[in-house]
C-alpha cells in the first residue's frame, strides 16, 4: 500500500480568539407537553344507570354447553384414568366437552 504523504502546513498562525469573541450557542429550550387532564372518576347515580338492550334470540341457545369447571372436572378425571400420562391435555378436554354435551 502507498503511503500518504502530508501536506505541509503553513507557518502563518492565527490570531486567538478572546473569550468575549466567542460566543457558544445556548441550546434550544424544549418544547413542554401538553399535560393531560386528570381522569375524573365517573360516579352514576341508580337513577341514571342505563340498561343495555338485550335481544332474546342472543340469551337462549339451542344446544346447552357445559360449564369451564365441569369440563376441568371430566378432563382431569379422563386424565386419571389413563394413568396420569401429560401430554394429552386438550384431546382430554375436547373429549371431556365432547362426552358431558352428550351426556344431557
């Protein structure tokens, strides 16, 4: 590889500049966010609750589920019986599911 060869520098200096001719910049004050209103606790009174509308086609169902904990209670049982082996855990729900949906 070739060397890189300096320029000379020359022998004239520069004045020094004084203090007072120098003047740094000040930095740039930030800008201030707008502080965000304090979140008021909302209070209803009983007499302005307001009820939502419910469509009866949305309450009744033709085919009953069983409950979560019913379900936990049949897969743990399905778990037992086949002599406590992981690995099964959702064929064992779904099949616990499965088994009390047709139980009723």
């Amino acid at each position: 590889m070739a060397k890189k060869t300096a320029t000379p520098r020359s022998k004239t200096t520069t004045p020094q500049a004084d203090a007072t001719d120098v003047v740094a910049a000040a930095p740039k004050p930030r800008a201030k966010r707008a502080a965000k209103p304090a979140a008021s606790p909302v209070v209803a009174e009983p007499d302005t609750l307001v009820q939502p509308q419910v469509d009866e086609t949305t309450l009744v169902s033709d085919e009953w589920e069983p409950s979560d904990e019913e379900i936990r209670v049949r897969a743990y049982h399905r778990y037992l019986e086949r002599g406590g082996e992981h690995g099964m855990d959702f064929e064992d729900w779904i099949q616990a599911r499965h088994e009390l949906k047709n139980k009723r």
